[in-house]
C-alpha cells in the first residue's frame, strides 16, 4: 500500500505528534514548575485537563490504528541521540550573546563585558563537554557493537 518513501514519511509524521501528546501529558502531569530562568505555573482547570487526555487518548488511538493498518515501524532511538538534540544550537546561540553582539540591541554599558563575556564563554565550553561526554559514549557503544559484530562473523 506505502512504498518505503511514504512509510518513512508518515513514521516520522506519526512519530512527531506522538512526542508533542507526551509532551502534554508531561506537563499536564507536571503543571506548575520553577526553574532558574523560567517558572510554569497552572492555569489549567480539572475540566480543561480532562478534555485534554481525552482528546490524547483519541489522537493515540489513531496513531496506533494507522501503525497496525500500514504497517509502520517504530523507530528505535537510543537515549544518548536523544541528550545531543539542541546542544549544539544553545553553542550557537551562546556565541551571539556575548556583550559585542548585544550591541545590536542598543548601547551596551562598558561595565557588561567583564561580567557576561566570560561567563558566555563558559557556558559555550559546557554545553560542547556535555556533547563531548555523549559522543564518547556513542562511540565507545559504536566500538563495542563492532566488536561483537565481528566476533559473531569468526
């Protein structure tokens, strides 16, 4: 009915509302949060979040019916592709932050560079180690996979 083309298509499709449903769930199980940068706070009353996981569960109910029916696969995701998702957009967006390009904003204070500068710096660093630790990871599991593949071959 699908060739491989479509099939990949309507996966990757299914796959994206699935995460936006979890998504919701999440935070309708998690409605209030307070974080350093950000708070959430519910203003979602019992009826709105019941109207909600109603309509999830249909939109669930249709994903796993066209799953069945066309014979979608699912898609296998290791947990460590998971964690490199955006880090290396928050690097980007780090180096556009820093006191010199905030100037496109307006006059910046000859004070703002030694105490943000820095710090900018910083935080670009971290977010490259925390790739750094993933990929590591990924590639000593690479390694090893390849290792058992060719043991499994002698």
């Amino acid at each position: 009915m699908l060739n491989d083309a479509q099939r990949t298509s309507l996966r990757i499709v299914m796959r994206m509302i699935e995460e936006k449903m979890r998504e919701i769930e999440f935070r309708l199980d998690h409605p209030d949060e307070r974080a350093l940068m950000f708070d959430v706070n519910n203003d979602l009353s019992p009826n709105i979040s019941q109207a909600l996981r109603e309509k999830i569960a249909e939109v669930s109910g249709l994903i796993q019916t066209l799953r069945d029916r066309l014979v979608l696969p699912r898609e296998v995701r290791p947990a460590s592709r998971e964690l490199l998702k955006g880090l290396a957009q928050l690097w980007v967006v780090l180096q556009e932050s820093d006191s010199e390009r905030l100037r496109r904003y307006g006059e910046v204070s000859p004070t703002l560079a030694p105490v943000l500068d820095v710090e900018i710096v910083r935080l670009a660093h971290l977010m490259l180690e925390l790739e750094d630790i993933v990929l590591d990871h990924r590639r000593r599991v690479f390694v090893e996979a390849e290792g058992k593949r060719s043991d499994s071959h002698t």
